[in-house]
C-alpha cells in the first residue's frame, strides 16, 4: 500500500530525484531561517524608527531604511522558503 503521508507526485521518485527533493526542502528551510533573522532584526531596528524619523536631518534617515530593507528581505526569504519547501517530510534528512 501507498505512504499517504507523501504527496502524489512524489511516491515513485528514484533515488537520485529523492535527494533533489531533499535539496530543494533543505534550502526552503534555510530561506525560512535567513527570513526569521531578518525578522528579528527588523523588530530590533524597529525600536529606533521612530527616533530616527522625529530627529534625522533631511533624507538621511539610516534606520528607518535599514529597517526597510530588513523588512523586504524577511518577507522575500519567507514567501521562498515556504513556496520551494512544499510537501509533507516522511523522515528529517538534518
């Protein structure tokens, strides 16, 4: 009988593509890692946004665009992360 906890399309994989479809889920969780930091690190600069955007003088505003660009990577890294790692893991190769 059929493993249902596997998707379909990857019940009769041969070896060599089992480990491409590792692959493929180990580098969907570490995007998923790298867009957590990110996250972190953006919570953390947020902090200092406000400050930042109330006593900066002019467009010289550090934070708010380091903030900004934390912000796009965590997203970016996240929407990846889960978008390549689909599929149920039978067993954890890590």
């Amino acid at each position: 009988m059929a493993n249902l906890l596997i998707p379909a399309d990857e019940r009769d994989l041969t070896p060599h593509q089992v480990e491409l479809v590792d692959a493929r889920r180990r580098r969907g969780q570490l995007s998923i890692v790298i867009g957590v930091q990110a996250l972190i690190v953006t919570g953390i600069l947020s902090l200092w946004v406000g400050q930042d955007l109330t006593y900066s003088p002019g467009l010289h505003r550090p934070i708010f665009f380091w903030a900004c660009i934390t912000g796009g990577l965590s997203v970016i890294c996240l929407l990846y992360g889960l978008a390549i790692r689909g599929g149920k893991h039978e067993f954890m190769s890590y």
